[in-house]
C-alpha cells in the first residue's frame, strides 16, 4: 500500500501559476506510474498528466497540453504538476493517483490516490 499526500493547491487568478506536489510514502518503483486527475463540482473526474516514476514520456490530456508539465523527483519521492497560463475552468479538485504497470488514463485502474488539493482560478 502506497500513500500519497498533495500540496499547492490555492486560489490564483486567471493566467498565472501554481505548482503541485505529491509525496510518496516509501520507495518507488521503476515500473511506477503517477498521474494527475481533477474534478470540478458537478462533473466527473477526468484524466489531466500522467509520467512513469523513472521519468520519460510523459501524457497529456489536450485541455492541458502546452500549459501543464508533469514531472517526478526520486529523490524526494515527490510528483509534481506544473500549471501555467490558468484558466477559471482549470478550478477543481485535483488528486494524484499511482499504479503498477503502464500508463493509463482510465481512473479506476489506478491503485493509490491522494486526499485532492482544492485549486481555484478567478477570472
């Protein structure tokens, strides 16, 4: 069992930045994957970033692509996701997930999940 704990989350106004973290609990894996998803109220959580822990390729979802970078740092245990250029629809929950094996946006296929960090854009 793997524990995940977030950080970053905050107000910040339309097209500026923020920066999450997620610390891991205990070793990783080689064959770790981490992944970012978010829900906004009312709607159902949707698939945002996702890299594998010894880093590389990395996964966009296109709402975010060219504004959002994920990345990892072993040493610290600790994923990040970077957000720039944010905007009011970029307001949600933001969670960070972990599974063995490849990389996958389909959220139930992900064993470990954070407790989410409220993000929230002003226009």
């Amino acid at each position: 069992q793997v524990q995940l704990v977030e950080s970053g989350g905050g107000l910040v106004q339309a097209g500026g930045s923020l920066r999450l973290s997620c610390a891991a609990s205990g070793r990783t894996f080689s064959n770790l994957a981490t992944g970012w998803f978010r829900q906004a109220p009312g709607k159902e959580r949707e698939f945002v970033a996702a890299i594998r822990w010894s880093g590389g390729s990395t996964y966009y979802a296109v709402s975010v692509k060219g504004r959002f970078t994920i990345s990892t740092d072993n040493v610290k245990n600790t994923v990040y996701l970077q957000m720039n250029s944010l905007k009011p629809e970029d307001t949600a929950v933001y969670y960070c997930a972990a599974k063995l094996g490849l990389y996958s946006d389909y959220a139930p296929s992900y064993d470990y999940w954070g407790q989410g960090t409220q993000v929230t854009v002003s226009s």
